[in-house]
C-alpha cells in the first residue's frame, strides 16, 4: 500500500525535482557514511597520540575531523534544499491536479462528500504528503544507511562485539511490526475525527448568520467541543498506544550501551581490543541504537502518512458519474428547444420524478409551481445534466442532452437561483463571471435589466465594490438581481431562473419581467415560482406535486381546470373560491 502512495507521489513529481530528490536522498547516504569518520579519527586519537604519547599527528587528525563536520553540514544543508523544493513541486501540483478534478466533478460527489472533509484532504491531507518527501523518507536512509554502516564497520573493528549488539536486534524490529500493526487503523479513526472537526467548524463560519439569529452560540460551542474531545481522544490513544511501546524499545537500546561497556572492557583485559577501538564501540553505540529508538516515531509517521494520501488518492483517482459520451456531437449554437419525454428520477431508490414529459419551443417561456419537494429545482438540474435521468430523455434542440458535450450545453443555459452564490469579487466581476470579455457599458446595461444598477452605483465604489463572500452586505433581493444580471450576461439560449424574484416586491418584479420581454437575444425561459404574478403570462404551465404533472395549460386554461393552480391563485390574490372565476 504504502510502496503504490510513494509511486504515485513520483509520478507527480516533475523530472527536474526527481533527480534533486535522488541527489538529496544520495547525500543522506553519503552523510550517514561520514558519521564514521571521526569515530575512526578518534580511535587514531587515543591508540596514537594519548596511548602513545605522541602529539605529532594531534593538529591532523583534528583538523580533518572539523573538515569532515563541516562538509557533512554543508552537504545536508543543500539536500534539505532539495527536499523541500521537490516535496513542493508535487504539492503545487496535486493541489491544483485536485482542484481541477473537484470542478470537473458532479453534483452527485458533493451531495455524499462534506466540504470540511474535502478541504482536510486539500489541506492537512496533502501537508503530510509533503512531509514525507521533506522528511520522512530521508530519516528512513538516514536511519538504514547509518545502521548497515555502522554494522559493517564494527564488525571489521571486532565482529564478536559487534554480533551481541546485532542479537537484540530482531527483538526491536518485532516490537516495532507490533507497534506498527496496532497504530494504523488508531490512525484511520484520528483523521475521520479530524475531518468532522473541520467540517463542524467550516459548517459554522458559513452559517454564522443563522447561529446569531436563533442564538446557538452556545449550542454550536457544545457541539464542535464535542468534536474536538473525539479528535483529542483519538490522538491521545495513539500516543498512550505509543508509549505503552516506547520504554520496551528505550529498555533494549540501553541494553546495547551496557553491552558494548561491559563485554569491550572484558575484552581490553584480554587484549582482544584496544581503548581506542572500544572508544569507536561506544561513540557508535548510538548509530546502532538511535536508528531503532526512531523507528517507532518513523512506523508512527508513515502510517499517518498512508493514511492521508489514502484519501488524497481517493479524490483523485474519483470517477466522474457526468461526463462527456465518446461519441458527443458538436454544436456551435443552440436552438433553445426543451424537450423532456417520460422523465423519471430516482436518487437511492427514492422517486423525485416520474414519468415528467412537456416541450417548449425556442423563444417560448415555460413556467413550473408546485408544493415545495415536488421536484422543481430537479427538473433544471437534469436539464443542465447536473444528474443524469434514471428513465426517459431530455432533449435539448432535439438531441439528447446525453449526447451534448457538457461544456457546449451548460454554455448555452443561464441560471438564476433563489439560493444565490457571490463571490468575493467586485460587483462588475459577479456579473461578468460568466462572460470576462464584457465590456463595463454591456456589465451596467444587464444590470439595469435586472435592475440592480440603482442600488450597484449607490455602493461605496460602484460597480468596482468588493462584495463580500456570498454576498454580504447586501440584500436577499439585492444578490438576487445581481445573480439574474449574471445569467444574463452570456447571453443564453436557455434562461432559468429558480424563484429569482422572491425576494423583490411586486414593483421590481413587474420591471423585471417587463426586460426580459425586451432582451436584445432571443432565449427560452423556464421559469421556477411560486408567485401566479410570476407566470401568468407563460406559454405553459406545469404544476409539479409528489414528481408527477398534475396540470398543465396557460393561466386562463389552469383557472378554468379549479385545481392546485387555480387555489393557488385565490389565495394569493385574497379572492374566495366559490366567487373566483
């Protein structure tokens, strides 16, 4: 598993920063080489210049050793260089591998998928992937490569000594695959807690405003509290898991400093070795012992490693449910012909619609009402294939949306929602996001269609005002106009708007339909409302309850028919049933 994560991160690594991250490990090799350095110049040190009483080769010796110290700094100075700008490189380009893959993907993704989860894997996720090409592979060559050395070395020195020092070897490396077996599925649960504790406090930054006006401040404290206690806890058992480890681990490589005191001064008595080679035993007692003492903290580190790029794999190796068929047709306009024929929608086996058919012609309006949970919003959602149908077709100038590419076909549909999305971008930028090539006269002129201009050139900047993220500031009906001048401005062939007018009186309303009567580019409009006075004037009408047509007709043939329409009319316009006409 862990052997597929690091290949992965290789290959979205470029090729100039694979052979610095080479060059950096290779320097960790060689730098763990030189640590035998000046525990061999020592020995020299001692058996020549102390023992001996000899100070002639002392000014050598030293100073080798100091040059040996600082080239082996420099050395390592220039591979963390290299370490970090490669590690950097496949971060820059995961992230933005990984944005691109969150655009192109379906609604049906971020339905399942909470967005604090997703940004913990943007964020906390990648981080750890970075800190295994900066850090944690380097330690682990640092950590072989100067336990293999040193071995081989002592072994030259006196291989007696240095096999009951490799004796409690084993012992270690089973204690660690203990270790290492037991900590990552704790690991798995530590970052499922750290994702519901990011997502509980992405949940209320963005619905601060409703925490203020039901006054749940205390109720949102108790409940992300409870997710950071889960969080806190699930790390606190690992590293409870960790030192119930550690004094084993600490024990045996203790152990291997009073071997290597007693059995090397046994053997000076006997001769079999001098005290500048004991000297070399105990100055690299700790390049035996300290690469086992880090190798729990190094098994720690991986598994936490494996286990973020495990769901940073997962995104981006995710599968579109929505995409492009093979053999999609080109289209270089569109018509503006709707079409849906015996739709039905099924989401986990719950209906939403069933058996939905109607067609409106270019240039005609279609106007849709019905209980809220009827399947409304539904219907431009399939048409903008946002889901694909569970039966039937929907046909966009006569060809299946299926059969369209996506980006030709939401190209061509403008859409306006109750449920408005600004950016933190000036006002001029909201509304030409769907189009960069406006000018600011075309920008003002589909602002005054929407009229949003009025209250626009009253903001402190005008048109160049920041609007605050999702439209702060501003009114609902405000960020309402704004985001129908947005739909708009590219023009469509396809208009929606979803209970754009809701939040507008009935004056404003009245402008509004009077401009989209007027627009300079023809378009079929499908209007989503719940207002009579918002589709009285539709070439059709559907009602739309428990995801089947109900009725369908012109306002007068709907009056006539006296049913859900026709109550709904009464009621809005405080007119008795039995007097309505």
């Amino acid at each position: 598993m862990i052997q597929k994560q690091i290949a992965w991160l290789w290959e979205n690594m470029d090729a100039p920063f694979r052979r610095r991250q080479i060059i950096a490990l290779c320097i960790s090799a060689f730098t763990s080489l030189l640590l035998l350095v000046n525990p061999a110049l020592s020995q020299r040190l001692i058996d020549d210049v102390i023992m001996a009483r000899n100070a002639d080769p002392l000014l050598a010796i030293l100073g080798v050793m100091l040059v040996v110290k600082l080239g082996r700094e420099g050395l390592r100075y220039l591979m963390v260089i290299f370490l970090e700008t490669a590690s950097q490189n496949v971060i820059y380009n995961l992230r933005r591998r990984l944005f691109t893959k969150m655009q192109y993907h379906d609604m049906r993704y971020f339905d399942i998928h909470r967005t604090g989860d997703l940004m913990t894997r943007m964020s906390a996720d990648l981080d750890w992937c970075r800190h295994f090409l900066s850090y944690i592979d380097y330690r682990i060559i640092d950590a072989v490569c100067t336990f293999l050395f040193t071995i081989v070395y002592l072994a030259i020195v006196n291989w007696k000594l240095t096999v009951l020092l490799f004796v409690i070897t084993p012992v270690l490396m089973l204690i660690s695959k203990t270790f290492s077996r037991h900590v990552r599925p704790r690991f798995a649960f530590m970052r499922e807690k750290l994702s519901d504790m990011n997502a509980a406090a992405q949940e209320n930054i963005a619905g601060n405003r409703v925490v203020k006006a039901f006054s749940r401040e205390e109720f949102e404290k108790e409940r992300f509290g409870e997710k950071n206690q889960a969080f806190r806890a699930s790390h606190l058992r690992i590293n409870k898991l960790w030192l119930t480890f550690f004094p084993m681990i600490e024990l045996l490589v203790n152990a291997i400093q009073l071997v290597t005191v007693f059995v090397g001064g046994l053997f000076i008595i006997r001769g079999e070795l001098t005290p500048g080679q004991l000297a070399i035993f105990t100055g690299l007692s700790w390049a035996v012992s300290n690469p086992m003492r880090e190798l729990g903290n190094l098994i720690n580190d991986l598994q936490r490693f494996s286990t973020s790029a495990a769901k940073v794999m997962e995104l981006a190796f995710s599968k579109r449910e929505i995409e492009d068929a093979p053999d999609a047709e080109d289209h270089e306009h569109m018509q503006g012909e709707i079409e849906f024929d015996r739709v039905s929608f099924r989401v986990d086996g719950k209906s939403i619609l069933e058996d939905v058919s109607f067609s409106v012609q270019p240039g005609q309006t279609v106007a849709v009402m019905g209980p809220t949970g009827g399947g409304k919003t539904t219907l431009i959602h399939l048409l903008a294939r946002f889901y694909d149908v569970s039966e039937g077709q929907v046909r966009v100038d006569g060809c299946d949306v299926k059969q369209w590419k996506l980006h030709q076909l939401r190209s061509g549909i403008g859409t306006a929602t109750q449920d408005v999305f600004l950016f933190s971008d000036t006002a001029e930028g909201n509304i030409a996001f769907g189009n960069q090539e406006l000018s600011l006269d075309e920008v003002k002129d589909f602002a005054r269609r929407a009229d949003a201009a009025e209250f626009i050139e009253k903001l402190p900047e005008g048109y160049d005002t920041i609007i605050g993220e999702r439209g702060v500031g501003l009114s609902g009906g405000q960020r309402q106009r704004i985001a129908l001048a947005r739909a708009l401005a590219v023009q469509p062939s396809i208009l929606i708007m979803d209970d754009t007018t809701s939040a507008v009186d009935s004056e404003t309303e009245r402008y509004i339909q009077e401009q989209l009567n007027r627009l300079p580019f023809s378009c079929t409009k499908f209007i989503i409302a719940q207002r009579i006075s918002s589709m009285r004037n539709a070439d059709l009408i559907l009602v739309l309850q428990d995801g089947r047509i109900t009725e369908r007709g012109t306002h007068q043939e709907l009056l006539e028919k006296k049913g859900f329409y026709w109550q709904t009319y009464c009621l809005q316009y405080g007119i008795p049933m039995k007097e309505a006409v």
